[in-house]
C-alpha cells in the first residue's frame, strides 16, 4: 500500500522491458529510456532506419531467458542486437501479423534469424543459443515515441477484423 491508505497500481500485460539502437554496422547497441520511432522508416538513431523492411526488431524476456539456459550463460539483450525486449509473449512470427507497442502498429516481416554476429557478441554457441528464439523482424505502420514500459499487445485486431 501506498502512503495515504491507496494501494499501488500494478498494471497488466507486456511491457517494453529494454530498448536499443546502434548508430552503425557492428556498432554497440546502446541502451536508450525512449526512441522515436517513424512510419516505414524504422527507429530514429538506429543502423537500420531507412531500410525498406527491417525497421525494428523485437524479441522477448522468455526467449531471453531460453537461450541463456540452452547456452548455460546470461544471453543480454544487448548481445542478441535486437531493439525492443518485451515481457511476456510469445511473439506473431507469421509474416503480415501485427503486434502493437506504445499504441503504435508493427506489422511481422520474418522471423529474425541469429547471424554469425551473435557469436561474437555473446560467445560460442550464441547463435545456436537463439534458434527459434531470436524474435521477429518488424515494419513500422505508426510514428510515435517508445519508452522503457510501453504497454505491448502481442494479438491486436486488425482493421479488417473490426467489422
């Protein structure tokens, strides 16, 4: 209970738990409390902003805490060079499936497969460590600004599915 007989609000469901940009190829994924994030573009600050597809990408504490016990080591969410950790999941990896984060509508292009990178980021064995658990590869639908606790809906309806 709070000061004052009130009791604190605990609020439900996935949330934004780490967030990460690297300014370029290689370069070390930096922790960031918010980023913004620009419709069909990608997330300002980052490598990949610009691309045609790979504009963020996403994966969860449980595939987080998968790997680090298939690896028999902490797997970071800086290591595994994704830009958004959610907790809960599991995550839509059928491509054109949504997800929705800080309100803003993210539509799955493929599966993010782990790449020799992982390797050396998190050890031997870091890439097989992420096989099946590497998150997906993101399309932005929305602008807007992402925090560290951004609420995630992993099944949003789509606008097809409203009617």
């Amino acid at each position: 209970m709070r000061e004052g007989g009130t009791e604190a609000v605990v609020e439900a469901g996935p949330r934004v738990v780490a967030l990460h940009v690297a300014p370029a190829h290689r370069a070390p994924m930096l922790p960031v409390d918010r980023v913004e994030a620009v419709a069909g573009k990608g997330l300002v600050g980052d490598r990949f902003f610009g691309t045609r597809h790979r504009h963020v990408t996403v994966q969860t504490t449980d595939d987080l805490a998968g790997a680090t016990r298939w690896l028999g080591r902490e797997v970071t969410a800086p290591g595994t060079r994704r830009n958004v950790v959610v907790s809960g999941g599991p995550l839509p990896t059928e491509p054109g499936s949504r997800l929705r984060i800080a309100g803003l509508d993210l539509e799955v292009v493929r599966v993010a497969a782990p790449c020799r990178i992982m390797d050396d980021e998190l050890g031997p064995g870091g890439a097989a460590s992420l096989r099946r658990r590497g998150g997906v590869v993101c399309r932005l639908l929305d602008s807007g600004t992402v925090t560290i606790g951004s609420p995630v809906d992993l099944d949003p309806p789509r606008d097809d599915q409203l009617f």
